[in-house]
C-alpha cells in the first residue's frame, strides 16, 4: 500500500473510531458558576451531576450509553452564559443542567430552545416559564409560591408592622422581592419601603442609613448570600433594631462568614436543607456526595439539579428514546411523584415544578440553623 492509500486508511480508521465512541456515549451539560462569586454552588452542581452520571455509567449507562459530563463555566454572568450554551450545544449534549442564576439560566434558553436541548435549573424568576419553551423545566419553586409563604410569616405569624423589602436588580432577587412585596400587601400588611442595592457595592450605608428612618420591624432581603451577609453585618453596626429575614438564596454557608456575629438570629426561609430531607433517597445521595467529595453540598441547590438531571434520565428510561421532545412531554405529562432527592418530583405542563414546602431557620453564628417553623 503507497503512503497516500495508507493514509487515507488510517483517517477512515479514525473516523470510524470517533464514530463508534460517540455512539457509544450520550452527552450531558452543566452550566454553571464554577468560578466567581457563587463558584462554591457551582461547583457542587458540577460534582453532584457527576456523582448521578458515575452511578448510572456503573450500572450499565443510560441504554446502554456510557454518559459523558460536560461543563462550561459561566461565572452567572449573561455574557459567558450565552457563550457556555453555544460550547454545550455544539458539543451534542442532549440536556444541560443548569444554571445557579435565573438571569444565567435565562439568557442561555433560547439558544437550547433552537437546538432542541433540554434545560433544566433551579433558577426561581417566575420570568423563565414565560416564553412556553418545551425545552425547559425548573427543578426548584417560583418565586411567587416563595413570596405567598413568606409574607404569610411576616405578616400572619410574627405580626410585622412595618416592613422593608430590599432586592439587587437581577432578575431572580427584583422577582422575589417584587413577589413578597405584593404577597405581603394582599395580606393586609404594611410595606414601609420597597428598595433596591447594586450586588457587589460591599457598603450599604446608604441604604441602610434611609431604611433606618422608618424604624422597620423587619428587613427582607430576596437577593444572594454575597450581598446577605454584608447587608446583616452593616445593619447591625448601624444600630438598626429590626429582624433580619432572607430569602432563599441567602441560604449558603458564606452567609456566616460575612455576618460574623451578626449572623446571630437571622431568619432564612427556603426549602429544606440537604441535612434535613427526610426521605431514604436523600440519605443515599447525600452520603454518597459526603464520601466521594470530602464535603456537604453548600445548600440545597446542588440536590435539585441533582433531582433534575435524574428526571431527565428517568424520561429517556420511560421513552426509550433520545428524543428530547418525547422526553419532555414525558416529564411535563405522564412522570407523577417521582422520588426525588428533594422530595416528590412533578413538573406542570408548562415546565413548572409544583408541591412546593418551605421552612423557616434561624440561624446562629457558629454556622448552624434551626428549624423554627414548617
């Protein structure tokens, strides 16, 4: 054989090589914060993911194809989210999980809509179902069913006079704080000041300073732990006697190390923490994360992108099939209480999860909480 049919050979060889290894393989995408301010959360969906697809590839794959994990940081910035969908699309993942952010999550959806990529967060922006993307389901609550039980605390169990609504500006934290201001108001309580502070200031004097005048009973802040923490500290160092309640996303163990003492007597309101989840499956996981990594998921949101790559893995099951359509209306239609990690596992024909529960903590500034209410 001369060197040119050699070679040829030998680049039809390889062809039929990569051919046979992406047969055998079907790919998953996480797109997340691996870097950056949230990179803690990021990072343990990453390894979460990665746990649920080692046990599946051990068990034999997923119909018979071994499932290869592929991620790309986008740092919960929109710019690096839009850049992660196009890497993940163009890499053949049939789903991507993630992201952390409702403003990540969203700016990546149109382009898995296009594509025909499953997506799935735990993004809580009631915005990310509006565009009736078939595509796309939340493996968390929305904002509003957080709002309703929030104000319900607020205004009907602890019977807050004068309240104080602070958010950031992104789509997730405006949201909520849009939603409890309301929710708070058709119960017949009294919203006092409704504001806003730029994530990443690190000094909310300011802000704090015009809240301090209206002598609240409460400050609720819908935004992340990175601003949460500060903001708690700062209000304290200000002498501002009011209670302190954050919304889910304050829910993370940096929260404590930017509090310091301050920390003392917050209220977080969010699903029930990884620790607490009462149910056999989240045992396993849990235990199994604890021993592979060394560590606990920072909070619960590693566990439902955890819950959401294992429904998609149960519609593929069910469907027998690859077919990104037929998986979603498998999930959105005929899946009913599938025993999620985080509980039972239903998502509306909109791509809505529903059967939301949410406790109240209080937390203490040796880094532990307590459940105060359910």
């Amino acid at each position: 054989m001369n060197l040119k049919k050699l070679t040829g050979a030998l680049a039809l060889s390889a062809v039929v090589a990569s051919s046979l290894v992406a047969a055998d393989t079907v790919k998953i995408g996480v797109q997340a914060p691996i870097t950056g301010k949230y990179a803690n959360e990021g990072q343990s969906i990453e390894n979460f993911v990665k746990l649920i697809a080692d046990e599946k590839n051990a068990a034999g794959g997923l119909l018979g194809k071994q499932i290869e994990v592929i991620t790309c940081d986008d740092e919960a910035k929109a710019q690096k989210a839009a850049v992660c969908a196009k890497k993940l699309v163009n890499a053949g993942v049939i789903a991507d999980i993630g992201s952390y952010t409702s403003g990540a999550t969203e700016d990546a959806q149109t382009t898995y809509y296009r594509n025909k990529v499953l997506q799935t967060s735990d993004g809580t922006s009631d915005s990310l179902i509006k565009r009736k993307y078939w595509t796309f389901f939340r493996n968390s609550f929305p904002n509003s069913s957080q709002s309703d039980f929030t104000a319900e605390y607020m205004v009907n169990t602890k019977k807050y006079k004068n309240i104080v609504v602070l958010s950031d500006y992104s789509s997730y934290s405006a949201g909520l704080g849009d939603a409890t201001e309301a929710s708070v108001k058709a119960l017949g309580g009294n919203v006092v000041f409704r504001g806003k502070i730029k994530a990443g200031t690190q000094n909310f004097t300011a802000m704090l300073t015009k809240v301090k005048a209206m002598n609240p009973d409460v400050i609720y802040y819908s935004g992340y732990y990175t601003d949460g923490g500060l903001l708690r500290a700062q209000q304290q160092q200000l002498q501002i006697n009011a209670d302190f309640v954050g919304g889910d996303s304050n829910d993370n163990p940096d929260f404590y190390k930017l509090a310091g003492k301050a920390a003392e007597g917050t209220v977080l309101i969010n699903f029930p923490t990884p620790e607490i989840l009462p149910y056999e499956v989240a045992k396993k996981y849990l235990a199994a994360y604890k021993e592979t990594f060394k560590m606990n998921p920072p909070s619960i949101w590693p566990v439902t992108n955890a819950d959401g790559l294992r429904a998609v893995i149960e519609g593929v099951e069910k469907t027998n099939s690859f077919d990104t359509k037929k998986i979603s209306d498998y999930i959105r239609n005929d899946m009913k209480d599938f025993p999620g990690i985080t509980g039972p596992f239903n998502i509306r024909a909109d791509g809505e999860r529903v059967g939301a529960k949410f406790v109240v903590y209080k937390m203490k500034n040796d880094g532990t909480k307590n459940v105060v209410s359910e």
